[in-house]
C-alpha cells in the first residue's frame, strides 16, 4: 500500500482501537507511508483537555487527520491524482489543473 487509512472513530466512543494504532505505528516507522486518520473533532484523549486534545503520538504520526470519513473521500478525490503521481498539478482532478 502507498498510504494507510486509519479510521479512529471509535475513539470517541471510548473503544481503544490498539490495533489501529499500532498498525499506524509499523506504516510509519518502518515503511514510511502516508497516514490519514479520521478521527471526531469532538474527541478529547486527554482526561485534561488543557493538556492536549489528541494524543500527541496520533498527531505526530498522521500525515492529516479529518474530521469524518466523508472530508477524508473528498481530500482523495480531488489530490490522489498528483498522490500517484498521474498528476503532477497539486489539486489536480482527472487530469485537469484545478
């Protein structure tokens, strides 16, 4: 794979998604990919929300993080021509200079 999609949802309803995260962590540490996570803007990791509002580790290692998995689509349509390198105009569509 080129890039990972990590959808961590599940956070907010307070399920751990371990083996997301740790799937994130052998992408990018190991092979280097894209990492796009998903992830409620509503969600806060911290018991102290003036500490963080997401994880530090889960900030540091998505390449973007989005607030839905409807952000996520419209951000891959309209950017994995220039991603695959079909396309070398950033914000390209089908082929087109946008």
């Amino acid at each position: 794979a080129d890039l990972v999609i990590a959808n961590l949802s599940s956070l907010s309803s307070g399920y751990p998604s371990i083996g997301t995260v740790m799937e994130m962590g052998a992408a990018a540490a190991g092979e280097h990919k894209l990492i796009y996570s998903v992830l409620d803007s509503n969600y806060s990791g911290s018991p102290n929300p003036g500490v963080f509002k997401i994880h530090p580790f889960l900030e540091q290692i998505s390449t973007e993080i989005f607030d839905s998995m409807d952000d996520l689509w419209e951000f891959l349509d309209s950017h994995l021509g220039m991603l695959t390198g079909r396309n070398p105009h950033f914000g390209g569509i089908n082929g087109r200079s946008v």
